[in-house]
C-alpha cells in the first residue's frame, strides 16, 4: 500500500496505480511509473479497477470515513509531528513508515488534491527521475561491460604470457640439452685423440729404444737356419697396409696405415669411426687368432698384417 499512494500522491489516479502495481508484480515504484507513463492514455478494464477499490473500502475500513469526538465529520488524518494530512490510513502507514513520526489525529481539514498544473509538474519530475534511474542504470551497464571487458584483455593478456614463457623455458631446455651433447661429443674426440697421440708416442719411444739397442758392427756371416726368426717378415719395400675391420653389425670400416704403427691404432681408429667407447678385442679369420693385450703394442708388419688384412671386432 505504501508504493500506491506514494504514486497517488505524485497525481495519479488510484484505480490506475492499484492495477499498474499489480500487473507489475508488486515490484516496487520505479516498475509502476514506468508502467503508468507507458500506458498514460489507456483505460484500465472497469472490472479490475472497481474490484481493486472495492477491497480497498473493505481494508481501511472505518479508518477512512473517521468522526472527530466532538461530532464534526473528520475529513482527513492529520500528522501532529510534521502538520502533513493524508487521506486515509493506509497513507498515515506510509508516512509513519517513511518518517518514523508517531503521533497522529483526526482533522477536519480536507487534504486538497492536486491541480492540474501540479499534477504535471509532478509528472515532469516523475520523468526526470525515471530518464535519470535509466541513464545511471546504462552508465552502470557500460561500466560492467567496460570492466568485463578489460578483464577479459587482462586473461588473455595472461595466458599468452605464461604461453610464451612455457616456450621460452622449453627452448631453454633444448639449447641446454644441445649442449650437454656437444660438449660430451667434444669430451668423446678428445680421449681418442689423446690415446691416438699416446700411442703414438709410446710407439715412438719403443722404436727408438730398438734403434739404440742394435749394434753398429754387424757380423759378416751368413745367417743360418738357427738365427732365422720364426715370424715371418713381409717384405721390406712395404710401407702400408690396407686392413679391413668387420664391425659387430655386420658393416665394414676399410682404412689404411704405416706397417710400422701398432695394433692398437686400428682400435682407436674403430672407436673414432663408432663411437663405441666398450672393450672389444680384434681378430684374424684365417688362420684364426685372437688379438692379446700384449699383440696390440706390436707393429703391423710384425703381426703378419702386410700388405692388407681382414680383422673381425669381437667382445
């Protein structure tokens, strides 16, 4: 009741504001006015409109037609906080509500009603107030999408972010595994280069020794069946051999050297070419022999591998 005569005051008719509240759902004043403004030059069906008063009469009941106590018809309800005078008590609640005044008494003084030229000021105000609430209402919309919007830009300013930096730190990871493999592949040349010199150095070293260990006065007999030596020597106008590796998988590595390097350049060689860093050992096919630690110190030519040879890498 109090949203009905808060717009019966603001100079609409009351069986019009009693059917604008209901088909609004009782949703409140702003809902009503709007309704009200829609349908200002519409008449309300009589049916509804004399039922909504009917039950009006029936709810304020005596309170509307109030006798003072002196026998004078009162013709109004008078506030005796503020002075204000409402027609009824449904509108006495609405103030008592609105203001928190308590006192009130029956008056004889008729509440006047609304002269046209008050009636549409108050409409222009109504209007006011309604362009207003829809203005703020779209300013608020605006904002809403606005901020929505821009979180919106925000997420996906985020995501491509934290996308960019999951590559970063991936390609980081390859880089570094690149070169983790390349400095061990570095480190991998490295030893067999430094074996190769050191075998080389070493068969240097026993070249040498066998330089200053022979006579410089040679006999001059014939050399009999007794100083013969039992390996046999290859001739002497070799200088290479052409040596021929069969690898475990069953592939061929074919390389050739100086007669006089040692076994154990063909190994490094194989590791070189493999980059199986595993023992293995070497071996003839025909006659078959099998390579010791000690045969890997001797030359080529002395080993019987001159002018070529087949040899078969095992475990």
């Amino acid at each position: 009741m109090g949203d009905i005569q808060t717009l019966v005051d603001m100079g609409f008719a009351k069986e019009k504001v009693e059917y604008a509240v209901k088909v609004t759902n009782n949703k409140g004043v702003e809902p009503a006015m709007e309704w009200l403004l829609a349908h200002a030059d519409e008449n309300i069906p009589v049916e509804t409109a004399t039922a909504e008063t009917a039950n009006n009469s029936d709810s304020v009941g005596e309170s509307a037609n109030p006798s003072t106590s002196s026998g004078a018809e009162a013709k109004s309800l008078k506030c005796d906080d503020c002075g204000k005078l409402c027609n009824d008590q449904a509108e006495i609640e609405f103030h008592a509500a609105k203001t928190g005044h308590k006192n009130f008494s029956e008056s004889t003084e008729e509440k006047k009603p609304l002269t046209e030229e008050e009636k549409k000021a108050q409409l222009v105000l109504i209007e006011e107030k309604l362009k207003q609430k829809r203005q703020e209402r779209e300013e608020r919309e605006k904002a809403d999408a606005l901020e929505r919007e821009k979180n919106r830009i925000k997420s996906g300013k985020d995501m491509t972010e934290a996308r960019k930096r999951m590559e970063e730190l991936e390609m980081k990871k390859i880089v570094d595994q690149r070169k983790r493999e390349k400095a061990e592949e570095k480190a991998a040349r490295e030893r067999v280069r430094a074996q190769i010199e050191a075998d080389k150095a070493a068969r240097k070293a026993r070249e040498q020794k066998q330089t200053d260990q022979v006579s410089p006065v040679t006999s001059p007999t014939l050399p009999t069946a007794a100083s013969t030596s039992s390996v046999k020597t290859p001739p002497k106008d070799y200088t290479q051999t052409r040596i021929q590796v069969r690898l475990r998988d069953g592939s061929t590595l074919t390389e050739t050297f100086n007669v006089k390097e040692q076994l154990s350049a063909v190994r490094v060689f194989i590791q070189l070419k493999t980059g199986d860093d595993t023992t293995f050992n070497l071996m003839t096919t025909f006659p078959r022999k099998v390579f010791t630690e000690e045969d890997f110190e001797k030359p080529l030519d002395i080993l019987g591998l001159v002018p070529s040879a087949v040899l078969i890498m095992t475990k």
